[in-house]
C-alpha cells in the first residue's frame, strides 16, 4: 500500500492534532538541501515519528497532491515546518509518548510507506536546475573546443588549396604506389629466391651425405679389392721367384737324361737290325 505526501496545510493541521507533543526542541539548524533528505524516507524511528505527524490527514488520491506543496513542505524556511524538521531530525531523547496507545499504535503499524513516485518526482524537480546549468557548461566547452577546431582545420585546407600542387601531388602519389608495386614484386622474388635457396641448401647437404656414404663404400670395396689381389698374386710371385731354381734342376736333368739316351742309342740300333733281321726270315 501507498501512501501520499500530505501538504502544508495538512501539515499545520497534523502538527495541531497530532498525538505526538515536542516537550523539548533542540537549537535551531540551518536548512537542509532536498538531495540530502533521501533519509526521510527510509524506515525507522526518525520515520515512524514523520509518519505519527502525518497520519491524522491524508490526501485520497494523486490528484490532490502538489509537488510545490511537498517542495515547500521540504523547506525548513517557516516556522512550522522547520519546527516540524527539527522535530524528526532530532533524536529520541527529546521526545515524550503522552498516550500508550501511539506507542503501540506506531509499533503495530510499521514503518511507513510512501510513494516512492511522487518523491523521485520531487527528487528530480530538485535536480532539475544542477543539470541544467551542467548542460549549460558542456555545451560551453563543447563550442570553446569545437570551434577553435574547425577554425584550424578551415585555414589548413585553404593553405593546402593556396600552397600544394594538385598535379605534383598525384604524380608523387602514382610515383609512390608505382615504388609499392615495385617493393611487393621485389619482395615476392626474393621470397621465391630465398625458398630456392633453402631447397638447394638442403639438396646439397642431402646429396653431401650420400656423396659420403659412397665414399666410405668406395674405400671398403677398394680395401678388399686390395686384399683379394694380395690374396692371388703373392703366391704368384712367390712360384715366380723360384722357377729359376726349378727350372735349371729340370735343364740338368734333362742333360742327363740325354746323356744316358745317347749311350744307349748305339745299342738300340744293333737291337733294330736283329730284329728286323727275325722279321725278314720269318
């Protein structure tokens, strides 16, 4: 449930009626701002006590409530409302309960519930005027900054128009993408050659390793080559070496052999003719 804010006169007459009697006022403060009174809302003592003031009489509708009523009713410049300010700021001391049924009556109630629409309405009307001026001073700096800016950018656009040729400058710019152009095709080849490079580097190596691998192969086939040529012609030559001897032992042999034959030979001829003697006389 909702409920409204009283107005002034409303005030003067809970103040008149109200259960709740002051028997002892603290000194006067200086007014306070809206902004600072959003404590007035919330629940508590201090609200339950604002509330005790207001319950006597209470607006029905919407309608009957006016937000200068309740901005005026939030100002502590009259008399009764400042008393009635100073009444709900003040601390539970300085208050005396006449009746025991307001106690209970405040302890059964709970705290009080007001509209929490009407009082952002009033909190915004408060602020209204501190937004407004901090627009104002935006907007002032806003102009301060924009316009010296646009002043400087309008002067060095007539300087450029007054003082850079417009032929020159396209020359340098298709002087200046023609030199781009150039700089990616000369990047692109020397990319490409860097990758040859790479890939002969690395054919050469390979081609290294196995160009070594044949060598060791080449020096393990020359190496038996070798020892199966020991192998064969050592014992060659060592036959070689002694057929010398060999043959001079056969060449005397041999003499004497012949020696022996010629001997022999006159006797083998006598031998013929008495065979060939039988032969005829058989």
């Amino acid at each position: 449930m909702h409920r409204s804010y009283p107005s002034r006169k409303q005030h003067i007459s809970t103040r008149k009626h109200s259960p709740l009697v002051a028997k002892k006022r603290p000194a006067a403060r200086p007014p306070v701002p809206p902004y600072q009174r959003i404590s007035y809302a919330t629940p508590g003592t201090d609200a339950r006590r604002r509330r005790a003031i207001c319950d006597n009489k209470k607006p029905t509708s919407r309608e009957d409530i006016n937000l200068s009523d309740i901005d005026r009713s939030f100002d502590c410049d009259g008399d009764i409302d400042s008393n009635v300010e100073m009444d709900c700021d003040s601390d539970g001391s300085g208050f005396y309960w006449e009746e025991e049924d307001t106690l209970l009556t405040d302890l059964l109630d709970g705290p009080l519930g007001r509209d929490k629409d009407q009082y952002l309405d009033a909190l915004a009307d408060s602020l209204q005027e501190p937004f407004h001026d901090q627009g104002h001073l935006l907007k002032k700096e806003i102009a301060e900054t924009l316009v010296p800016t646009h002043n400087h950018v309008k002067n060095i656009f007539s300087t450029l128009e007054k003082s850079v040729d417009p032929v020159f400058g396209h020359g340098i710019s298709k002087f200046n993408e023609g030199c781009k152009r150039m700089e990616t095709t000369m990047l692109a080849q020397y990319n490409d050659l860097n990758d040859l490079h790479k890939a002969t580097q690395n054919k050469i190596t390979k081609s290294l390793e196995e160009l070594k691998v044949e060598y060791a192969r080449r020096d393990e086939l020359w190496i038996n080559l070798k020892a199966s040529i020991d192998a064969i012609v050592n014992p060659t030559l060592e036959s070689i070496s002694d057929s010398p001897a060999k043959l001079e032992q056969a060449i005397a042999k041999l003499d004497k052999q012949a020696k022996s034959l010629e001997s022999r030979s006159k006797d083998m001829s006598s031998v013929k003719k008495g065979l060939q003697d039988l032969f005829k006389a058989s």
